[in-house]
C-alpha cells in the first residue's frame, strides 16, 4: 500500500516541481538580471529591476484600475448571482434546469475565447455600437477600448457574463 501511495503521488509532485516551481525560480533569478534573450548580452542589475517596477507609474496605475474593476465587478455579480440563485431554485418555476444550464454555460469557455466575443462586440463597428445606433441612442459609434471608463465598462460585461454562473451554483 505504501509503494502505491508514493506512486499516485509521484505525477502530481513532479508536475507541481517542473511546471511550477521550476518556471518561478527560473523567472525569480532572471529578475535580478538585465536579459534580452541573448545569454551573452546578459548582466546583473540587482534592484534595478524592482525599483523601476514600484517606481512606474503606470504599474501603479494598472493596481488602481484593477481594484476598481474589483470594487464595481464584485457586489454587482454577488448581487445578481444570489437573485437568479434563488429563482433557480425554486422548483415551481418552470425550465429551471434550462436556465441553469444557460447560465453556466459562459463558465466552460476560455477567457481567451471570451475576450474575442467580447472584443467583436465592442469593436468600433461591433454589435453593440450597431444595437445603440439602430436605437437612436448614439449618432456616431463608440470607441469603447480608446477611453478608460467605456474600457472598463466592456471588460465588466465579458467579466459579469463568464462568471455569473459559477457565483450562481456557488449560491445554489
């Protein structure tokens, strides 16, 4: 028994040792070094490379967007997620288990395919801009990417539509 024990631990341990210990020591000792690429071109910096990192202001800016994009996204989903949970789980609705289905089918997509949904979306001559014209609510199409808020904007719906259903059958 214990030689089958330390045989199905074998292939986790490895992988946990080769594809993820192995690629953060190799990224922590380049992170001391000024590196192109080309082994010869490389020399050490030290510090160099953190104090330019926490020095940048757009790194910090980048912080700030990202806990924005956190404090909008969050409460919102929480909110929405418990609603439809409590819906879904009444057994006197018909289709429930449709609805469930639908809602957590964004959850098995890649975020990669979502950003190309999202970016055809909101592209300059997407659908949401055909959508907003057809209805009278714009004269002229919205560049959503070329501004910070209508930026964020775009990312929370791809956000909001490939994370309700997880938070939902987390509710549930």
């Amino acid at each position: 028994h214990t030689l089958t024990c330390y045989a199905l631990l074998a292939g986790p341990i490895l992988g946990l040792l080769v594809l993820t210990l192995y690629p953060i020591g190799w990224a922590a000792r380049l992170s001391w070094f000024s590196y192109t690429g080309v082994p010869s071109e490389t020399r050490f910096v030290g510090w160099d490379n953190y104090i330019s990192v926490f020095t940048d202001k757009s790194y910090w800016s980048s912080w700030l967007f990202t806990l924005q994009y956190a404090l909008i996204k969050m409460p919102f989903e929480t909110i929405v997620s418990f609603i439809t949970a409590y819906f879904l789980c009444k057994d006197k609705i018909k289709g429930t288990n449709f609805f469930r289905s639908l809602y957590y089918l964004p959850a098995i997509f890649s975020v990669a395919i979502i950003g190309l949904i999202f970016s055809n979306i909101f592209d300059y001559f997407g659908v949401m801009n055909g959508i907003l014209s057809k209805l009278g609510l714009i004269s002229k199409n919205v560049e959503w990417f070329s501004n910070k808020w209508t930026a964020m904007l775009a990312l929370l719906f791809g956000g909001w539509w490939n994370s309700l259903g997880v938070s939902i059958l987390y509710f549930m």
